[in-house]
C-alpha cells in the first residue's frame, strides 16, 4: 500500500476509528485515567444522593405523617428540626464533595486528553516527514499545515470541553436510570417509550450536522491552504500583481465557509430545540402520571419530587449532546482528515530486515535502474553507472530529461521501479534510510535557511554533536566565514524565515558550510550556481572544488562547461540514448553532448566578443 491513498470509496474514518487507532496512547495514561474515572463515578454516587436530603425533609418534616416508607417509625420520630439540620448539612457536604470530585475528574481528564493529542500530533508531523515526494508534489501545505495544528486543536477541545463531559453524564444517566427503576418502574417505561422518538428525531439531524462539519472543514483546510501558498510566495505575488486574484479566491472560499458555518449552526439550534421539546413531552408525562401515582398512594411526594430531579439530570447528557453535535461533528470531520493521512505509508520506507549502514567508501553503482512517475511515463529505462569511491560523475541535459530524478533516486526520495541502487556493492534498501542519508552532503539549488541564527543553519548540516570550531572549519571550507565575522552578531546573527535577509550568493554558501560539517564521503550538487552572478559563481564554485575534494561527487548542472572539470559525464536527452563516459570521450563520438557543447562555446565566445566590443 503506497502513500497516495489507503482509502477506496468508503466513507472517511469516524471518530471510533480514530479511539481505536489511538487507543495505545490512551493506555499509556492508565494511572490517570483510573483515578479520573474513580473521581468521576464518585461524582455519580454524589450526584444520585443530591435530592434525598430534600425528601426526607418533605416526607418527614413538612408532611410529618409518616416515614419514608409510610408506616410509622424510623426518621418521622426525629425531632423536625434536627432532621432538617442533618439534611441542610447534607446538603452542602454532598455539594462540597461533588464539587471536589468533579474538579479531580474534570482535570485529569483534560490532562489525558492533552497528553494523548500532543502524542497523536507529534505522530502526524513525525509521519507527514515519512511521506514520499510523489505524495508532497500533490498535496498543498496549507492543509497539511491544517490537519497538524488545526484539526488535532479542534479534536483537543472538543475532547475536553465537550466529550468527556457526555461521557460523565452518560454514567450519571444509567445510574440515575437504575435508581429510577427502582423508584417507580412503570414512570421509568415512560421515559424509555420516548428514547425512540428522541433518537430518531436525533440522529437524522446529527447526520446532516456532521456532513455540513466535513464540508466546513475541508473549506477551513482550503483557505489555509490558499493563505500559505500566497504568503510562501509573496515576493511573486507582489511582483506580477497577483493580490486581488488570491483575494478574490480566498474570499469566494470564506463566503462558502461562512455559509456552510451558518447552515451548520442553524442545524444545531434545531437539534437543541426538538430535543428541549421531546424532553418536555417526556417530563409533561411523568409529572401527570407521577402525581396520579402520589394521589393513589402508591409514591410519596418526596420520592416524587426525587424522580423529578432525576428526570432533569437524567436527560443532561442528551441536552449537551444537542448542544455540542456541531462541535462533535466538527471533532469527527477533524478526525477523519487526522486518520486519512496516518493511514498513508510511505512509498519509500525501511525494509524489516534493514541495518544501519556503516561509512561506505564511496563507490556507487545503477543496475539497470528504470523509474517512471505515472504509469506508462517512463523517465528513466534500464540505466546502468558505475561510479568508483572518490570519482567525480556529472549529470547534464535539457530541462525534463530526467537529471532530477535520477537525483532524488540517489537520495533514495524515491525508490526505482526496476533495477538496483548499489553503495560499496549492496542494495541500497538493506540499509536504514537514517544511516544512508546521514552518510552524503547535499547543496541543492533552492537553498533554504531555518528561522535562528547563522550558526544554528550550518550546525543542522551535523550527524552529531557540532562545536563553534566545527562550525567555523565549514564556514571557512564554504568562504563564508570572513562576512559572517564581519556582521555585528557575528555567528549569533538572526536569519529571517527562507534566509531572506541574505543574498542568493550568501545562502549558497551557508549551504555549503552545512554540507561541510557533515563530513560526508558522497557529495550530492543540484544546479548550485543557478542564479548567481558571476563574482557569487566564482565564490561558490572554489568553495564546491574545497569540498568535492576526496568525495564521491554528483553534481546535476545545466552549465556544460562543468563537464570537463569530471570524471565521468551523463548526458540525458528525452527520448534519446543517455550518454556515458568521459567529457573527451563524449565530444570524440560526436554526440548530442558534442553538439550541445559546441553550442555553448559558441554562445560564450559570442557573449564575449559582444561585450568587448562594448567596452
């Protein structure tokens, strides 16, 4: 099962799938969980005595004819007033008890669910990180972004505030229920008659509910989605004008949103307001036959007055049910959204059997490797290289001939659809993705700096532990080291997000200061020039040279002139043989290698011809 999809056309999981998938993390708070739950059925014993001080104050103060049970004796010989005095102190102490047990209950409670969602959040960022590039290149940040923080705060709320409240009223419910039967039977069939009704009257309105959440939610997840896209990119947002149209699409996706919000509060006053109305029926029916049952004898009016006060308690959680279904929908749709990517595995992932690979030499090899993103697409066929420890191998043709692929096959992002990849003679997928990636250096073209200092960004190039030497010996392999020192905070200076606040050419080289502190035996280069000027080029480039030195190096580059400075020279055209060898060896076969280079001296003694004329 790859990560594009582990769903077919089932619905999306529920919020017990989603208990169940969690449950483990559930169970590592046993301890707090069972005092929560001992506090919480203490709470329903409190709540069951409440109205049984107010009972024996009716029946044996205020009517004062007989007991409790009706027949003389027992708490009718008490003084009035010391009967009332034990029951006003009742009272109070069960009030103060329950109040105390409610608090334990109600706070370990919360403190399970925070834990237990921080666990399940970390779990989803940690899982999305596993996720392939072939799932990243279609999914949108925002709404990853979304599913992270939003949909798992969404399920942190409703947890605290709303469902593990229901869960302490449904007890209370089957306790006072059970105390009810045994009051008066036939009043309690009456209030089992009209579950039906309530329940059928319920649920087609929950349903509807919860369909109007899902929709909400996924137009939540879009504008997020739409925000992060605009934001991520506003240097070319602000550049080709592009504001009102992201304004424009974000605020047709709010009035949906907007919409959906309305449509889905309107359902949910509805619910609240048919359930106020069954309930009412149900206590209407109970009061009737409860005073024709006082008037004949059969209950007294204490425990009358006590089935009453149970009526009211007793249908709590169904009123707060009504009262939080949008919410709880709107749990259920975050829900699913947090289960639909949990349930995607990694196209890429280690075998059962993968061990941690020591540090290799260097020697890298593709046996007959064939990659194709999209059936019947093929990028890469029957690809066969061999590239000895130390050797430099570049990698050259037009744009979408498959040099980035073959790249990210070598970073193992992907995994070929045929063929081996093989490091010191083994298969790649013997080893642990951890220890493979921790064994090359990467500076790709698109360099992206982290939020914090110059320092931290080159210190994330690190497989361990790195000292302010480590980190000055790479900035200086990179020749960086002189501007860093030249800033007042030296390599304490704050980088913005992306590492905007430097130069293209500055970022490169912090970039290069990273892959140097890694120390790695194989070097990967993805266009590491692109973009620069020529003085940052000259820069950059002896920087590469420091670092290739002694390293197994792959560098991908559009730039021809590269190749003579390599071993080994792949040239990659679409739909053409791939040629292999060195740059003399290329240009002696008279290839497309050879045409293309040819090509570029011209083009370059031409640029120069003109720019000395210009001088």
């Amino acid at each position: 099962m790859s990560d594009k999809s582990t769903k077919a056309s089932k619905p999306l999981p529920s919020l017990r799938k989603f208990a169940v998938r969690f449950a483990p993390l559930i169970g590592r708070q046993k301890a707090v969980v069972g005092g929560s739950f001992a506090a919480l059925f203490g709470e329903v014993l409190l709540r069951l005595l409440e109205p049984w001080p107010l009972k024996f104050v009716i029946d044996n103060v205020i009517l004062r004819g007989q007991s409790a049970s009706g027949e003389p004796g027992g708490l009718s010989q008490m003084e009035p007033m010391t009967l009332l005095t034990i029951a006003a102190v009742s009272v109070l102490l069960i009030a103060v008890l329950r109040a105390s047990v409610a608090y334990l209950a109600t706070v370990g409670f919360a403190i399970v669910g925070n834990r237990v969602l921080i666990d399940v959040r970390n779990q989803l960022y940690n899982h999305i990180q596993t996720l392939s590039l072939r799932f990243h290149g279609k999914a949108r940040g925002g709404d990853l972004i979304t599913r992270v923080t939003g949909d798992v705060g969404m399920l942190k709320e409703v947890l605290v505030t709303a469902f593990m409240p229901l869960l302490g009223n449904i007890v209370v419910l089957a306790g006072m229920l059970a105390v009810m039967a045994w009051l008066n039977w036939q009043l309690t069939l009456v209030l089992i008659a009209i579950a039906p009704l309530l329940l059928f009257t319920a649920s087609r309105k929950h349903k509807r509910i919860t369909e109007v959440a899902r929709e909400q939610r996924q137009r939540e997840s879009a504008l997020a989605a739409t925000a992060a896209e605009s934001i991520s990119a506003i240097k070319t947002v602000q550049a080709l004008s592009l504001a009102d149209q992201f304004n424009d699409a974000f605020g047709r996706t709010g009035d949906q949103d907007f919409n959906a919000g309305v449509k889905g509060k309107r359902l949910a006053a509805g619910l609240e307001r048919t359930v106020d109305v069954v309930l009412a029926l149900a206590a209407a029916l109970v009061l009737w036959i409860g005073t024709v049952n006082v008037l004949e004898g059969k209950l007294t009016p204490g425990e009358m007055l006590v089935f009453l006060a149970y009526l009211k308690s007793a249908f709590k959680p169904v009123r707060n049910w009504a009262k939080f279904s949008a919410r709880i929908a709107k749990a259920a749709a975050a829900a699913e959204r947090v289960v639909e990517i949990m349930d995607r595995e990694p196209e890429v992932a280690d075998s059962p059997d993968a061990r941690p690979m020591p540090r290799p030499a260097g020697h890298i090899a593709l046996d007959q490797v064939s990659f194709c993103y999209e059936e019947g697409n093929t990028v890469l066929h029957d690809l066969t290289i061999n590239i000895a420890a130390g050797e430099h191998l570049a990698v050259m043709g037009p744009s979408g001939a498959g040099k980035s692929t073959l790249l990210s096959l070598f970073l193992r992002l992907y995994d070929p659809d045929g063929g081996r990849l093989l490091v010191d003679g083994q298969d790649l997928r013997n080893f642990t993705l951890a220890s493979w990636r921790s064994h090359f250096s990467v500076v790709l073209q698109d360099t992206l700096l982290f939020v914090g200092t110059l320092a931290d960004n080159i210190r994330y190039g690190a497989v361990g532990p790195a000292t302010d030497e480590d980190v000055e010996r790479a900035a200086r392999i990179a020749n960086i080291h002189d501007f860093i020192s030249a800033l007042p905070e030296g390599y304490e200076t704050k980088v913005g997000e992306r590492g905007v606040t430097l130069s293209t050419g500055q970022r490169q080289r912090i970039a290069i200061a990273r892959a140097a502190i890694r120390n790695a035996p194989i070097l990967i280069l993805d266009e590491p020039l692109a973009g620069l000027d020529a003085d940052n080029a000259h820069q950059v480039h002896a920087a590469l040279q420091r670092l290739a030195a002694g390293r197994t190096t792959i560098h991908v580059t559009h730039d021809l002139r590269h190749g003579s400075e390599a071993d080994q020279v792949l040239y990659i055209r679409p739909g053409q043989p791939i040629e292999q060898g060195s740059h003399r060896e290329l240009l002696s076969r008279g290839g497309g290698y050879a045409a293309a280079h040819h090509r570029d001296v011209d083009r370059h003694n031409t640029e120069g011809a003109t720019h000395a004329t210009s001088v």
